[in-house]
C-alpha cells in the first residue's frame, strides 16, 4: 500500500461503469450474436468517406496532429457560420467538459446541473472537489424554475444536456433563454448538444444561435454520434472568443489526434450518410413506440437516437437481455430503477431487441 495522501472527494469517486468488451462477453456467455444498443452510438459504422480518410491517414501516424487543427476549424467555420476564434476542440467533447472544469472552477464554486442526466458531469465535478447541485426534474425534463434556484453568485457552471441523455427530452427555446437570462454573467452555461443532429422540432434551441448574444455560453457538439466516429473521440465547442481562448491555454497541444482530424473533415462533406443516419433514427423510433405499446409499456418519448423503456425491474431485465446477448443500459445509477435505456440499432438489431424483450418479459 503506497502512503500517498488521497484526498477524500477521490476516495469516494465511483468511476463510470465500462461496459464489457463484446468478444469477451461472447466467451463468457458462450453465445455468438450480442448486439450492443446501450451508448447511444450509431450502429451504421462510419461514413464512407471518413473511413477513406481514415485509412489515408494511418500512413501519417509518424507524425504528431495539427495543433490547432487549422483545416478542420477552417471547414467548421465556414459550415457552422462562426468564427474560428469561436471554436474549440476535444478529444471527444468529454474532454470539453473536463477542460471547462480545469479553466474556470476555483476551490469554492458549485456546479449547477439536473439531477437526472449525463453522468460525467457529477463524476468530473466530484474529482476535482467541485460542489455538485441537482435539480429535481418535471416529468423527466429539465426543470429550469428550479436550476434557476439553485444557482447563486458562486455558481461558476451550469450544464445542460440537450437533448438530455438519459431521458431523451429536450428543453425549448423559451425555456433556454429563461434560464440563460436568469443566471449571472459570471456562470459559464454548457449547453450539450451531443444529439444536436437528431432533433427535429422547431420549439429546439440552436446553441449556435445564442453564443453571441450571451458570452458566457458554451455551446458542445460530438462527431460521436450522428458521425458514427465515437472510437476515434472527437468532439468541439462553440463560444465567446476569450472563453475560448482561455480553454486553448489549458488543453493540451496535441488533443484531438491526426486520424480523427481527417475523418472528422471527410464526415462533414458527407450529408448524405448523415440524412441515412437521421431516417433511419426517426424510422426506428416510431417502430420501437408501436412495438413497446403492443406490449403494453409504458416509455418515454425521445426526440434523439435512444429512448426509455419502463420495464419493471429494469436491472433484473437488463440481465435477462445479456444472457440472450441484447446489452441496453440498466438505469438504477440514474435513480429510475424501473427503467431502461435503448438505442436505435440497425433493423435487425431492433428486431432482435423486441424479439428479445418480449421472451424476456413473457410478452
Ligand atoms: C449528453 C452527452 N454529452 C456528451 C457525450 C460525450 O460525447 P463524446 O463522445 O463527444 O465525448 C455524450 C455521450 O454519450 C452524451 O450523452
């Protein structure tokens, strides 16, 4: 045992739960198809014009990336319409999250966010020793009115998922400007658009935008999702050039790898594959609605790529779907132990899902 002082927020980090590799679940379960809709990612694999690039640009790996990653901020800017002062990027926005942290949180600042939503935010918040505040939630949305309450002159960071993973709602446009107006200039807002592509209603705020209008906002957006690139982690933020600035000086030089560069600059022209991804989404979504209502369950409609399932027991049928090789997401961590979180596979992969719920649920 080493004698290396550990502080205590440390001591009682839980880190986020991995999920096992495929293969090995494959052995240990002794079956051959497992099918994987448990992390929101895109079960189309990557564009092909980013795989291409993909593979020009292993021969390059000799060489460090692009520090500052001029050609794929030069490509964002011109599509996105903002400044490439107002961008920033990360080795998946993740790693945007973390930098917000290191850049901007002081020993005695809170961080305000909902109480059911992406886990990272608590997790990051905890290892640094920051004060976490969750929200209550309304109907499994965000609850603004009360975000609003628990943000005072000392809240340095307020986060929003939105769509908010896991519950796949979304707040308005009104309810968005509501909340930004009633915090102080001084509380940087994270509005985290992940699922940004997905979302399909004209009440949904466009963080883009916003940002200038209101400086102390960081808009964050992923190639993980509708891009299918989650493995090569990449991801960017959009925001007031000094905020932006000041993240620059804390990431490290080399974030953002040189494959996912030019796999990230390749995904951008292809808006068909990105269309193929959106239809199938919506396509599937409304195909699983009708599949779980047959069933008689109750679910929570999602305007993203996953949504969730009230099952009963959600952990007990979490189980039963690994054995038949179907790995979703159990949510007793998200306090809605009732619950499971799905997301849209291939056809096949949800009818396999379906299939299998309903053996498991004796449907
Ligand atoms: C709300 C939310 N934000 C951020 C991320 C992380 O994205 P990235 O892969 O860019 O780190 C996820 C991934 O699941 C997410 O659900």
């Amino acid at each position: 045992m080493n004698k290396i002082p550990v502080p205590e927020h440390i001591k009682k980090l839980v880190p986020y739960p991995p999920g096992k590799p495929i293969e090995e679940l494959k052995r240990e379960l002794g079956i051959d198809k497992i099918i994987k809709l448990a992390s929101n990612e895109n079960p189309l694999g990557p564009s092909p014009k980013a795989l291409e690039a993909m593979k020009k640009a292993v021969e390059k790996v000799n060489r460090y990336p692009d520090g500052s990653a001029f050609y794929l901020k030069e490509k964002l800017s011109s599509k996105l319409r903002v400044k490439q002062d107002n961008l920033i990027l990360g080795n998946g926005s993740n790693e945007i999250i973390e930098l917000v942290f290191r850049t901007f949180y002081q020993p005695g600042d809170n961080v305000v966010s909902a109480e059911i939503t992406f886990a990272v935010y608590p997790i990051i918040a905890q290892a640094i020793g920051a004060e976490y505040r969750a929200a209550p939630m309304k109907d499994l949305r965000y609850d603004v009115e009360r975000l609003k309450e628990l943000v005072d002159d000392r809240t340095r960071l307020v986060f929003i998922s939105n769509p908010n993973n896991p519950t796949g709602t979304y707040i308005t446009t009104e309810e968005f400007e509501f909340l930004i107006k009633s915090v102080p200039e001084t509380t940087l807002v994270i509005l985290d658009e992940a699922y940004f592509e997905f979302v399909d209603r004209k009440d949904y705020p466009d963080g883009l935008k916003f940002f200038e209008k209101y400086p102390n906002l960081l808009v964050m957006r992923t190639f993980s999702k509708t891009y299918g690139l989650a493995g090569l982690r990449i991801g960017y933020g959009v925001g007031s050039g000094d905020v932006v600035d000041y993240l620059n000086r804390v990431r490290q030089p080399f974030n953002v790898n040189l494959v996912a560069q030019e796999a990230a600059l390749a995904a951008l022209d292809d808006e068909e594959y990105v269309e193929k991804v959106k239809t199938l989404t919506h396509n599937s979504l409304k195909w699983f609605y009708s599949e779980v209502e047959k069933m008689g369950l109750e679910y929570v409609p999602s305007v993203t790529n996953f949504f969730l399932i009230k099952v009963g027991e959600g952990k007990k049928v979490f189980e039963e779907l690994l054995k038949k090789g179907v790995i979703v997401r159990s949510m007793d961590g998200y306090k809605l132990p009732e619950y499971i979180r799905v997301n849209i596979g291939t056809e096949e992969e949800n009818e396999f899902f379906i299939r299998s719920l309903r053996e498991v649920l004796g449907k």
